[in-house]
C-alpha cells in the first residue's frame, strides 16, 4: 500500500521536481474522493535549505522521518553528480529498501540512490544530459538513457523535470488503479500517460565527432539523405575499398554508415515535423523513407513516438490539420 510519503531533500534543491512530488502526492484531493497521503517534506541537511533558484526552505522533519515511508522521492538538484552525501541519509535509504518501502528519483536525484547502492544491477535512468556520468559512476546500474521512467521493483527513477510526473502518477496507478490515476492527472491537467521516451527531446542524437578520412563523405550523405545510398557509393566517394571504407567509418563515427544515415535521417523528420506543414508521406519522401509507412516504423523504433504524435508534441494539435 502507499500511503505515508516523503520527499527527500538536499541543498540546492531544484524547486520544480520538489513541487511535482507536493502536487501528486501533498495535495488533498479528498473532495474528489481521492487518496490523502500522510505526506512530508524531510531535510537532510538541517531545518532550512537552499534551492538553486534562490530562496530557502524550512521544514520541521529530519532524517527520522523517512523510517515510516512508504515512499521517499528524491528530487532533482544542482550538483548532485559531484557531491558527497551523508552517510545518515544512505543507511536510511538502504533500510527503507530493506524493509519493503519504495525509493523514487527525479532526475538527477538518481545520483543520490546510485551513492547508495541502489542503482546497482537494476535498470534506471536520469535525464539524458547526465546518463552518461551516471552510467560512468555506477558501472553496475544498467542505465537507459531513452525512456522518461524505469521501475525496477523498489527503486523508481525517472528522466528529467516532468518525467517525474510521469513516473509518479505510474505508482498512483500502481497502488490504486488507473481510474484514481486519471483522475489525479485531470485535476492537475496533464495527460495520465505520455507516449516515448526521452530520446524524442534530445536536441541532436549523434554528435559530432573528429572524421580525419570519411567527413567529407559524412558531408556528402547528408546532402543526400533523400536518396538510396550503397556502401560502394559511399566507398567510391571517399576513394577507398567499400571494406576499407567500413572499418574507417566505425573507427571515426563509433558506428556503421547504415546505423549513421538512419539516425541523420530520423533526425531530419523531427525538424522537419517540428518546422514545416509538409506531410508525413512529403517528409518520407524527403528523408529517405520512401513510404510513411517505412517512416513510422523507423521513428517509433529509435524515438519510441509516432511522427504524428512527436508533431503534435512539439507543435500542437493545429499544426496537424493541414500536415495529415
């Protein structure tokens, strides 16, 4: 059962991920007939702290008071990934799990469960621009940088800033049903369920990197994205061996040329989906796909969202009358 909840806080406290877990959890919705949860704000360092947007907050519970949740989220915070923790804070954390209770992280609150050792041999994730750090400093964890919330049994971690709506109303839904769930996102007006990962927000998938021999052809591909492109097309226009041509290829782009063009072309669509009123069958035609069909499979396997559903997302429902 949840029933008895505690946010856990640390200086620099982002004020954001803090009020997400007040508004799922903190609110009363009784007149709903929704659950109340015996809900607290805890401190781990001292009565008052700073958050990172200026200001300071007060609350009268201490570390003890996580010793009766059922729940303890960890919100996000500035600097988390370099910080020490207090030893107190992980024993607590550690118990907690011990004893049946559930941890949760938004965004790079994960940091703090990695530090105690929970992250270890289970799937998390953290938002995308510290999966990485996260995945270096907890080898053990098995972190996926795509998806905006893991639950693996006790530990709950979540992408960044709103994910942690996401994974919170997902224990809502867990606890008490989807019908209690949907009506907790209504009275907050967001949607009960968001389609994709988090790999559909990330500005650019592959970034660039140092190509001594093959980055006149990477020039060369994305200029033609829209056509059908060989490996001996490719070997011929670097001046090499299509052999040759592979293994500098994944030498210098840490990927295949195949893996490389679907990705630059996934990459197209999303701003051309972001940018134009052009159709899904235009923007297929243009990227390469060929067929909307094609597209659509492609999108859904590297960004885990429909074309239609990401052009909504990032342009709103108008934009879809005149690009269906």
């Amino acid at each position: 059962m949840l029933k008895n909840v505690a946010a856990l806080l640390l200086d620099e406290v982002h004020p954001f991920e803090l009020g997400v877990l007040c508004e799922v959890f903190g609110l009363d919705r009784s007149d709903d007939g929704l659950p109340v949860y015996d809900f607290a704000v805890v401190s781990a360092e001292g009565p008052a702290l700073r958050t990172h947007a200026g200001f300071t907050i007060s609350t009268p519970h201490g570390p003890e008071r996580l010793e009766e949740a059922d729940l303890i989220a960890v919100p996000a915070g500035s600097r988390f990934g370099d910080r020490e923790y207090p030893e107190e804070i992980l024993e607590a954390l550690r118990r907690a799990v011990a004893r049946g209770a559930r941890v949760m992280s938004v965004c790079s609150g994960a940091y703090l469960l990695g530090a105690a050792g929970l992250l270890d041999g289970r799937r998390c994730t953290t938002h995308w621009r510290h999966t990485e750090e996260l995945a270096r400093r907890h080898p053990k964890a098995v972190v996926e940088p795509d998806v905006l919330y893991v639950d693996d049994g006790p530990v709950i971690t979540s992408a960044g800033t709103a994910a942690g709506i996401d994974a919170a109303l997902h224990l809502v839904r867990q606890a008490h049903g989807p019908a209690v769930a949907n009506a907790v996102a209504r009275r907050m007006v967001v949607p009960p369920h968001r389609d994709g990962g988090q790999a559909q927000y990330i500005a650019r998938p592959l970034p660039r990197t140092r190509c001594d021999t093959v980055g006149g052809t990477l020039a060369w591909m994305e200029g033609h994205l829209d056509q059908e492109l060989t490996i001996e097309q490719l070997a011929a226009h670097a001046h090499m061996s299509p052999r040759t041509f592979a293994r500098r290829f994944q030498q210098e782009t840490g990927t295949t040329p195949y893996r490389w063009l679907l990705r630059q072309r996934v990459l197209l669509a999303q701003q051309l989906l972001e940018s134009s009123d052009e159709t899904v069958d235009t923007i297929a035609g243009r990227t390469g796909f060929g067929t909307a069909a094609a597209l659509r499979h492609q999108f859904v396997r590297s960004l885990g969202t429909t074309p239609q559903a990401y052009r909504r997302t990032f342009r709103g429902p108008s934009a879809l009358a005149g690009a269906a």
